[in-house]
C-alpha cells in the first residue's frame, strides 16, 4: 500500500517545492519596495488613525519583521497562478481526459475569486471593522496601533476572505468529478451557516460588524454553489435529460 502511495507523495513534494520556490523568488523581489506595498496597506485605516498620528513600532525589530511580513504577504498573492497550477497538476492524474482540459479556467477563476474575496476586504471590511474598532473608547483613551499587529490583522483578513472566496471554484470541481450535487448542498445548509459564522468569528477582528460583512457574502456564495452543483454535476445532468 505504502508503493502505491510513493509516486503521489513524490508528486506532491515536487508541486510544493515548485510553489515554495515561486513563493520565495517572489517574496525577495517585493522585499525590495515593501515600503510602498505597506503604505497601500495601511492606506484603508489612515482615516480612521487620531489627527497627527501614525502607526508606531512598539519593538526595536517590530519594522523589520514587518517588512519581511509584507514581502512574504505580497510574494504570495503574485504566486497564486503558479500555486494553483501546481495544485492542478497534482490532481489531474486523478481526473478523465476532458476534466483535465479545464486547467486554465481553473487557474483563471480560482486566482480571480481569491482576488475578488481579498478586494472586498481592503475596500470594505478593513475599513469599517478597523473605523469601529479604532474609534470606539476613543474619547477614554488615545489609540495608536503597532504596525506589526495591523499587518498580522490585515493579511489574516485578506488571505481569509481570499480563500472563503474560493467556495464557488471548489463546488464546480467537486460537481464537475461527481463528489456534491445541489441536493447534498441544500441538505446541508443549516449546518453551513453554523460553520460559516464559526470561520468568520475566528477570521475577523473580535467585533460583530466584521463577523456579519464576512459571512454574508459567504451566505451568498454557498447559494451560488449550489446552482454551480445542479448545472454541472454530471449525474444531475443525466437525470434531467432522462426526465
């Protein structure tokens, strides 16, 4: 059994060495201009920051940890084509001739969904969460963040969002292979709005305003998943065209 497993864990190890490779060049290249990578972070708070104040450095290294956070953040995000490549290629042995020809939509929508998940962060959660939060107390006490706190705050939310944004993708694989269908989706419903509200408390800054901006897209996109599951389910296909 252990034979059999060898060819796909040395699969495995090469697409994961490729993405780390890609990751690491990636992560040297931006490491070079993070400081206008980090002003486009910190960009959606400003307004929210005490007049004539700024972000401040609490440790002597806190700047340049996150300088390397940026970077690593940043070579990661200009991976993703690569990254998703890799994991097709991993999976396509497993996968019918016509199934393995969807590799460029996969790649194309997978990257584009993350995309579109972390740009509804930036634009949206990280500046009402982070208003609310900086804003509250405010008139008791001055609040000045550490830039390496925000930085750790901002990229769990961006890579967050950016996966939960992946719902849509993943059903139309598992669909398209014959794993889920609508009904399965559908059974499973209640149970989905339990884990989607459990992942947005654990993802989000500790307050219900953020908690509810994650979790009503994901509502949404659950909903999307499960017309994705009737339309391209082969079985249901089937089904329809006997009826």
């Amino acid at each position: 059994m252990f034979d059999d497993l060898k060819p796909h864990i040395a699969d495995l190890r090469k697409r994961l060495t490729i993405s780390t490779i890609t990751v690491v060049v990636m992560f040297f290249f931006c490491f070079s201009f993070y400081e206008p990578i980090l002003e486009w972070m910190m960009a959606p708070v400003k307004h929210a920051l005490p007049v004539g104040t700024s972000m401040i450095a609490v440790e002597i290294q806190e700047t340049f940890f996150t300088a390397m956070k940026v970077a690593f953040f940043a070579g990661f995000i200009i991976s993703l084509p690569v990254i998703f490549w890799q994991l097709w290629l991993f999976l396509a042995p497993g996968l019918y001739d016509h199934e393995k020809k969807l590799v460029v939509p996969f790649v194309f929508f997978a990257t584009l969904m993350f995309l579109l998940g972390a740009s509804f962060a930036y634009y949206i959660v990280v500046p009402i969460g982070f208003d609310f939060l900086i804003a509250f107390g405010n008139s008791v006490v001055s609040v000045l963040p550490s830039i390496g706190k925000y930085v750790g705050f901002f990229t769990k939310l961006m890579i967050g969002f950016g996966i939960a944004f992946e719902l849509p993708v993943i059903t139309f694989f598992l669909a398209k292979i014959g794993i889920v269908n609508d009904q399965m989706l559908k059974d499973f419903f209640r149970y989905a709005v339990v884990l989607i509200f459990i992942i947005s408390a654990i993802l989000t800054p500790p307050d219900v305003i953020s908690q509810v901006l994650m979790a009503a897209p994901l509502l949404i996109l659950y909903g999307v998943s499960i017309y994705i599951a009737k339309v391209f389910n082969p079985a249901q296909k089937e089904e329809e065209e006997e009826e």
